[in-house]
C-alpha cells in the first residue's frame, strides 16, 4: 500500500463523495467503492495521471482504468511500449505489472457523473502533491485530460496561466516534465477526438523524453 501521504484508503473529506460511494455500494454489493489506490513501479520515471475513478471500472475493480472503456488503450500502449506486463487489464489478480510506469488519478474516488467538482479536486489534491515529490528525477508525467492537467499544475504550486494545456504539449515543471494529452475515454476515441495513431505519437514522446 502506497504511503500514508499518497494515497489514505479509508479518506472520506469530500462529503458528496462519500455519500455517493456509499450509495453505489448499497446497488453494487461486489464493487470495490473507495478510494482507488495508484497502481504500478513505485520507483517509476513515467505517471499517467487521470481524472477519476470510473463507475464501471475502477471503482468496481479497484484498479485504475481497469474494466472499463478507457482502460482499453491506455493498456495497449502500456504494453507495446514496454511499461506493461500485458495488453489488458482485466481484474487486481490477473497478474498484469507495471514496470517503469504508474497509473493515479487527480480524484481518487468515484465522482457522480463522472464529474469531481472543483472542492473535491482541491481537497483530493494534496495527494496528487505527495505523490508528484516521489518522482525520482527526469520523470514524465502524462496527463490524461485538461482536469488531470489543472491538478499537476496546483499540485507543484504553478500557475494555471504559464502552462496551458494542449495535445501533445510538453511543459517543464520542477523535478520532472508534464507531457499532455486528450483522455482516452470512450467519447473521445468514438468521436475522433483521439485516435489510436495520436495516442502512440505522445507515447513516442514519453519514451524520447525518458531515454538517458
């Protein structure tokens, strides 16, 4: 389990929060509902940040982005290059590894609508902040989505206005390098709003930017 500081399984600061996952585990008995720990290398150089834990996915596996849509490419290109054990994730016990790599999330708790509102994020942020300062040197953090994006910023103390996200943007930050891109969910690759082909582009980056 991650340090204290990073990730508290048994958090309950945010109210609405709380209240929803309570709900969602009265409906869903067999689902995890509670704050999704990261998962992966803790001495990883590469962190995928996203927003928050998925109904159907995370929250039900208690892995992030496993089980649901959005997991779906973000394994793939774990896998092909060369952070990930396999190409799927599946279930907490399919034996899948991260190595090199790690996977968080900006909120670590299922928000309704898939929507944290702007306290939560805050609230939720100073873990975010723990986790950014174990990065060890020359890191890359992928930020999946402008949300994700606006809580590495806060988290590290910047201002929002010097590092405005963008696809594919690349802003250096203390300690380690922000690398952007859209989020994988299912609304954004069913639109084309993210392809397979600009996915890979910016995992190509990640790997540039991590080579010695």
């Amino acid at each position: 389990m991650p340090d204290a500081r990073v990730f508290d399984a048994g958090c309950r600061d945010c109210p609405r929060l709380a209240t929803f996952l309570d709900d969602v585990q009265g409906r869903y008995p067999d689902y995890y509902c509670r704050p999704v720990p990261p998962f992966g290398d803790a001495d990883a150089r590469f962190l995928v940040v996203g927003l928050a834990p998925g109904m159907h996915g995370a929250n039900r596996t208690g892995r992030p982005f496993t089980g649901d849509h959005a997991g779906i490419l973000l394994y793939r290109m774990l896998h092909e290059y060369g952070f990930s054990s396999a190409p799927e994730s599946v279930a907490p016990d399919d034996g899948l590894e991260l190595t090199g790599g790690r996977i968080t999330n900006a909120v670590k708790c299922l928000p309704p609508d898939n929507k944290p509102v702007g306290a939560e994020i805050n609230t939720c942020n100073r873990f975010l902040a723990a986790e950014l300062a174990t990065l060890p040197a020359g890191a890359v953090v992928l930020a999946l989505g402008g949300i994700a994006h606006r809580a590495i910023i806060k988290a590290v103390g910047g201002r929002q206005a010097d590092f405005k996200f963008a696809h594919g943007a690349v802003h250096a930050l203390s300690g380690f390098r922000l690398l952007d891109s859209y989020h994988c969910s299912r609304y954004n690759t069913n639109t084309g709003r993210l392809t397979e082909a600009m996915f890979a582009e910016v995992f190509d980056q990640a790997r540039l930017m991590l080579e010695p």
